[in-house]
C-alpha cells in the first residue's frame, strides 16, 4: 500500500486505524492488512476526485 500510494508506511498504519480512511482489508493475515492493487488504485482514483 505504501509503495504504491506514495505514502510512508507509518502514514498507511496510521490511516489503516482511523474508521473510512482507508479502503477495507481485502486480505488479513494474521493482523497484517492487505490490500489487491485494483482496491489501492479505486481509492487512490475517489480520494483525487474528493480533492478536485
């Protein structure tokens, strides 16, 4: 997510716990939260259109 979002990691932490901040996990493992890039790349899409 970081890698791809441009964000640092502490940042994706960081929103991953803040309610609607962040697109749901498509994945857990454990308590790791992990995410398709078709999910990354919509919410990456809504959130510069929210911005516009």
């Amino acid at each position: 997510m970081a890698e791809r979002t441009g964000l640092s990691p502490n940042t994706v932490k960081s929103y991953a716990n803040i309610p609607g901040r962040m697109p749901q996990p498509d994945v857990m493992i454990g308590r790791v939260k992990g995410w398709f890039p078709e999910t990354i790349d919509r919410w990456i899409e809504r959130r510069a259109e929210k911005q516009s």
